[in-house]
C-alpha cells in the first residue's frame, strides 16, 4: 500500500471558486493540492464561451488584489444597467457614475477566468494542480481528513475544502442534505449580435414567464440568459435559429435594434439550494456546493468568489498564529460571516422572482410604483446600487 503524503489544504473542484481559494493562498507558504476531474473545456456560441458571468464591481477589485484580473483577456465593463418589466415602459437605470465608478461591474468568460487563475497557479510552487484527476475516497479523522485520488496516491490534510459545484460529491460524502426550491424553470444562454451596439449597457426585462436579460460582450455582441418555465423553455430550444430569433425579438423589444444572430444554445434548469452544514470539523464548503440561487440577478459566483476570500483569510490567520484551521473554531468564524450575505441574496432571489412574476390582482401595479420609487429616488438608487455590486462589503486581506 502507498503511503499517505501530508499537505496542507486540498481543495477539490477547480471552477472559478475553488481556483479562486488556491490563488488567494498562493503566497502563505501552505501546500494546497487542488483536484479537479475535467480538463478545461469552452462552450462557443458566435465565437464567445456561452457560459458567462457578471462579476460584480467589489469582485473585480478583490481580483485585482489577488493578481488575477491582470491576466483576463477580454472583459467588458457594464458600464450602466436599464431594467423594466412588460407592462410599464420607463423602467429604472442604473448608471455606474451614480456611485462614482467607472463601472457597476465586468462580464467576463467563465473560461477565461479559468484560464486567467490557472495561469496564476501554474507558476505557484506551493500550489499543486491534479487536474484532470478523481477522488476516490474520503475519510474525516480527529487529527486530519485523508483522500485517496483514482491513481491511487493517498493524501491527508487538517482540511478538505468542497468546491465540487452544484452536485457537490464530497457534500454528498460527507451527508449533508440540502434545502432546495426547484423554480420549475430553465435558464437558456446563448450569444446574441444586435444590430445596434450596446454601448456597455445591461439590459434586463422582466417577462410573466421569467426574466430575459442581453449583457454587453466585447465586438458589440451580447450574452443573453432568457429564464421561463419549463414547457417554454424547452419549447424555445426546439426552435431553429430563425423561431427562436423570432420570439427573442417579440419578448426582448427594440431596445437594441434588430436581434440578429443567435449562437449555439444551452439550458440549465434553475434552482435555489443551501447545504444544511457550510462547515463540519475538517470540511469546509464553498461556491455552488454550499448554496446556488436563481441567475436573475446574476450573483451566483459572486456568492462564491467572497467564500472563497473569507475562508482563505480565515485560514491564513489561523496558520500565521499555528492554529489548526481544521477546526469548528476557526471554520464557524467562516460560515458566521458568509451565511448573512447567502441568505439575504437568496430571499431577494426569490423575492424578486416572485414580486415579476406574479399575475395576482394589484402586483402589477405594486410594481410600477415600487420602480419609479426607486428610480426617482437619488439615495434609494444608490444604496442598492452600492450593495448589489459588493460595494458595501470590505475587501478580505489574505497576505
Ligand atoms: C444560466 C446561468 C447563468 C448564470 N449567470 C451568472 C452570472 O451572470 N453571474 C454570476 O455570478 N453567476 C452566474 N451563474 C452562476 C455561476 O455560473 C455559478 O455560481 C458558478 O459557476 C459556480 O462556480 P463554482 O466554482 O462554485 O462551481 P462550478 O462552476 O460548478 O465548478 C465546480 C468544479 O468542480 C469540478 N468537480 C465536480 N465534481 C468533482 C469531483 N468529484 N472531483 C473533482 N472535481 C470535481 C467540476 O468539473 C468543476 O470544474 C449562472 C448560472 C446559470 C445556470
């Protein structure tokens, strides 16, 4: 039998919160192994990876801290953000100089922040990447958690952290159940070219059916996420390119001209859920395995890039002062700081959700006035601004 190697951190799962938790440690002297099953792929759609996120203004600037945004290629700044819904025309928008910046925050290609991280990584020499590379099992003891990965090698550490995604394996291994609420909707994205250039604007409209929302890319094109319930969903995606196009125009309105082009099509079928336990002695868990909400808002991966930086601060600390950072003590101090913030997003998640989509007598009208409210209102205005792009929150210091 081989022997069991001693490290210090594994983190398995390597999307963009688990390789954002090993670039914020990279400089701590621990010995991280960071296991991750598939080699990065691209989804193209008219050139541009279909999978996309909005990384919010307080993100950008913690990845920027942590010399990860300097080697993204390509971002594009929202520069402002106009949202209104299918029966009142004015809607509200949000405008970056409100808060004095330059930008509410950065659509980015999931992929090239992958590659972005990856590339921060590769030239770590306390940071080792087993990628592509399995688990095979798992065992938490008193002193330390030992895996054993599918070659066959056999490591043990004061902590394993699950940055597994969505269907987290080590969550499941560790028998911590969900809370969930399927929204019975699917999230189609797809790259879409208008005929007029977005001027770095976000546009979101909120239909009966779900949100549909057309984010500013680079070269003028934009990423479209179009939530609806499920028929419709998959209704839309039987389309031809043309029928769909169709009714993207019908649902979206002439905001930006003619919708033009519509690249390949992916769905994901949408739903709130949170892990029982974010934290048991040796485990910690973070990003879409510990909590993922409704795309709406698009703060899903935000959620997941500030655990990351809370727990890498935690453990930073923990280490500088020879503490075991495997510990409830230390791991509570983790979970009692992210579990506000998680909880507060997922009820708006689901309150928005609902305030749109409800056809009850009255909500419309509720709606309309809730909007203008917030629209003429400089301070209200600012506020949500301020705390929807992480503003709000202080950036976490690791090193
Ligand atoms: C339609 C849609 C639109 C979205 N838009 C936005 C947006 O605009 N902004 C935003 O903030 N969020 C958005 N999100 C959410 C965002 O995509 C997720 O929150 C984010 O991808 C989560 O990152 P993660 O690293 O936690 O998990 P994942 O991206 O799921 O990564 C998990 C990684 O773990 C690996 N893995 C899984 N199991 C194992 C195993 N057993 N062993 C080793 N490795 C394993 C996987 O291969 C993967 O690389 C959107 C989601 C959807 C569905």
């Amino acid at each position: 039998m081989k022997h069991s190697e001693m490290v210090d951190l594994m983190i398995i799962g390597g999307g963009m919160v688990g390789l954002t938790l090993a670039a914020a440690l990279r400089d701590t002297g621990l010995h991280i192994v960071l296991i991750e099953r598939a080699e990065p792929s691209v989804h193209q759609s008219l050139g541009i990876d279909c999978r996309v996120s909005a990384i919010v203004r307080g993100n950008v600037e913690m990845l920027e801290a942590i010399g990860a945004w300097q080697h993204l290629q390509q971002p594009s700044p929202i520069a402002a953000m106009r949202v209104w819904d299918d029966q009142h025309d004015g809607g509200i928008r949000f405008d970056a100089l409100e808060i004095e910046r330059d930008c509410l925050g950065q659509m980015v290609e999931n992929s090239r922040l992958i590659a972005a991280l990856r590339t921060l990584l590769l030239r770590s020499d306390t940071v080792e990447l087993c990628c592509p590379a399995t688990v095979t099992s798992v065992a938490w003891r008193r002193e330390a958690v030992a895996v054993v990965l599918g070659d066959g090698r056999r490591l043990h550490a004061p902590l394993v952290v699950g940055a597994d995604g969505a269907h987290s394996w080590l969550r499941a291994q560790a028998g911590i159940d969900l809370w969930s609420h399927d929204f019975e909707q699917q999230g189609i994205v797809a790259t879409i070219k208008p005929q007029r250039h977005h001027q770095q604007v976000a546009y979101q409209r909120f239909l009966p059916t779900g949100p549909l929302a057309l984010l500013p890319m680079a070269d003028g094109l934009c990423s479209m996420v179009w939530s609806a319930h499920a028929p419709r969903a998959t209704a839309l995606m039987a389309l031809d390119d043309d029928g769909f196009l169709q009714d993207l125009n019908l649902a979206f309105g002439p905001q930006l001209g003619q919708l033009e082009e519509c690249g390949r099509r992916a769905a994901f079928p949408l739903t709130t859920r949170l892990a029982k336990h974010l934290v048991r002695p040796r485990l910690a868990l973070i990003g879409d395995a510990a909590h993922t909400i409704h795309p709406l808002a698009g703060l899903g991966v935000n959620l997941g890039l500030r655990d990351a930086m809370v727990l890498a601060r935690e453990i930073a600390d923990a280490h500088r002062f020879g503490e075991d950072y495997g510990t409830m003590e230390v791991l509570r101090q983790y979970r009692n700081q992210r579990l506000p913030d998680v909880l507060a997003v997922m009820a708006s998640m689901e309150g928005m959700h609902h305030l749109f989509t409800s056809t009850l007598p009255g909500v419309a009208a509720l709606r309309g006035l809730g909007m203008r409210l917030v629209g003429n209102s400089g301070a209200i205005k600012q506020m949500l601004m301020r705390n929807s792009t992480g503003l709000t929150l202080p950036v976490p210091r690791v090193v």
